[in-house]
C-alpha cells in the first residue's frame, strides 16, 4: 500500500507522565501511558484498539489529537507531522483532525443552542462566508438524522443518542482527514449504540471518512472496525484484520478478553483455548523487565518473564507480540 492510501501514520508514540524533579529536588514516579505504540490506517477505513481500562487506548487517542504531550514519536496525517506542529500551526491544522467524546452532554455547551455548536468549529476557522455556514450546518443537520427546527434547541432537550448525533455533525463541520471516536457510544443504550454505530457507517461511505475508534467493547469494534490493534500495558500486544482478530485470536489477552464475552463467541464457537484472566495487571510506574502480561497468563514460561516479546508480522499479516503464539492455551 502506497502512502498516499495512508491517513495516518503512528511510529513509536510515547506518553509518560510524571518523571519531573519537584522544588524540593525530589523526582516524582514516571507512569508509561504509553509506551511504543506504532500503526498506520489507510484512509477511508476504520481503525479500532480496544482493551481494560488502564491500557493506553484513550491516552493513544489524546495523543494524536495533541491533547496530551508526546514524550517521544510521530504522529502524521497525511503528509503533516501533527507532533511536530505548535501554535498557530497546530490550531491552523486542527480542521483536519476533529474527536467524539464519549460523554455528549459534557463535550457541548450547555449555554449554547445546537445550530451554534455545529457552527462553532467553522467560525474558529473562519471556514466559509455566514450565509454559507448556516447553509453548512442545515446540510450537516440533516447528514445526521436531526430535523432542521432543532438547531434552536439547548444540548438538555436533546436525547443521548441526539447529543452524539449533535457531536457528529459538530466534528464532520470541518470536513476533516481523520475523526477519532473515544468511547463514542458506550454511554448509550444498546439499541441506540446500533443507529450510532449505523449511522457511523454510512457517512463513511458516503463521505469517505477515516475514523480512529476507541473502545472497551469486542462487540461494537467487531461491528465497525476493519482492522483492529489491542493495547495491553501501553503497547499494543495484537494486530489483525477484523476477520482474522475475532476468528483467530494469537495471543493470550485477546483470546482472554474474547472469551468473556458471549455475544463475540457465542453458545456453539469451540471454548478449547478460552483463557481466564486472573489478577491484576502490572503496575505502568513499576514495569516487568519481560512480557507484560506474563504475570496473568497461564501458558507463562521462564523466557516470557526475561525478555520483552517483539510486536512480529506473521505471513499472513497478522501481528502478535508473544512467544507462544497459537499455542495451545487449554486450561
């Protein structure tokens, strides 16, 4: 795949907190967020990561909108190095690359009427002439499934599933290159996470988006994603096509995190290799010098505790990082 087919590049992208002298000369615990992260996703597609809280999903995700520092790595969209850009820059750049929040209600000002919150975006960037921004808004309104006599409406008369359509429209305003969703329908009820998720798609298609989607939950990244990283610890421990990911799952996290949720397996799928998960992960300030996941799995051998696995492409493109892959994880 050329790199004109890729939207946005991840290479080694680093996010640590704390690690700072304080005035006493005290220096305070370093906590690896993320810790080496790399993936590209081609444009037009849907690129998922999911894992426990804790993992480094949303923080990966805040990264790349440049709404958390970059301690060390490149984020790019296109031919842009987004963590390379500040200032006026950055701000200038932001139209390309918009989020949806997880919480509607509490991304949106209440004090504002929703026409002017789809707005907003397009008179920060002064994008377009008032008569042609109004006209952007009705457009984007409908683009959504939200009636044209709504934009006089307050963010509190609208639904929870109104408000994530109202964030759509908000993000969409811009016409951007990249629209990364953090938890976007996981405050929502399962019937209106399917017409989110639904209407997610068919923009998609409609408009070509590129979406970066962040979730906990197998089911709707199954639905959604074309291609899916799982995040152990900051670091991503599997990657796949959607396919291959739910069909064959290489390394134990994923076949743990699969296997608690019937509605992925369901009642007849073959449970042989189905791993349990036990403890509690290690902590991000005091990291093992071995495989991270060592501690929880129960196919662990000594090498595993020794030495970081590798993040390696297998010929069929999969990657998994684990010396055991595809053995057998029957308990």
């Amino acid at each position: 795949m050329s790199n004109q087919d890729i939207a946005l590049m991840v290479k080694n992208l680093k996010v640590h907190f704390g690690g700072k002298k304080s005035i006493f000369g005290h220096k305070s615990n370093t906590v690896h967020a993320v810790d080496g992260v790399s993936f590209e996703v081609p444009a037009g597609t849907t690129f998922g990561i999911v894992g426990e809280s804790g993992s480094g999903k949303s923080t990966t995700a805040l990264a790349i909108m440049r709404l958390v520092h970059i301690t060390h790595g490149e984020v790019t969209l296109r031919d842009t190095a987004l963590s390379a850009l500040e200032g006026e820059t950055l701000r200038d750049a932001r139209s390309r690359f918009q989020i949806v929040f997880q919480d509607p209600y509490s991304s949106l000002n209440p004090r504002k009427r929703a026409g002017a919150l789809v707005r907003e975006p397009l008179d920060l960037m002064n994008i377009g002439t008032p008569q042609e921004r109004e006209a952007k808004v009705a457009e984007l309104f409908r683009q959504v499934g939200l009636r044209p006599e709504q934009r006089v409406l307050f963010p509190h008369q609208f639904s929870g599933g109104q408000r994530q359509r109202l964030g759509l429209a908000r993000a969409l305003s811009t016409r951007p290159e990249l629209i990364v969703c953090d938890e976007p329908v996981s405050a929502l009820d399962v019937a209106i996470q399917a017409q989110i998720l639904n209407l997610m798609g068919d923009l998609q298609k409609k408009l070509g988006l590129t979406y970066l989607f962040i979730s906990h939950d197998l089911g709707v990244v199954q639905h959604i994603c074309d291609t899916v990283a799982v995040m152990y610890l900051g670091q991503i421990v599997e990657l796949a096509d959607r396919v291959s990911l739910f069909t064959n799952p290489r390394h134990p996290y994923t076949r743990a995190l699969l296997g608690a949720v019937p509605s992925v397996y369901g009642k007849k799928r073959e449970r042989r290799n189905r791993v349990r998960l036990q403890g509690d992960p290690p902590s991000p300030i005091n990291l093992p010098k071995g495989c991270r996941f060592a501690s929880r799995c129960p196919v662990a051998e000594q090498k595993c505790k020794e030495a970081p696995p590798m993040l390696e492409t297998h010929s069929d493109g999969h990657k998994v990082a684990c010396f055991l892959s595809g053995h057998d994880l029957s308990q």
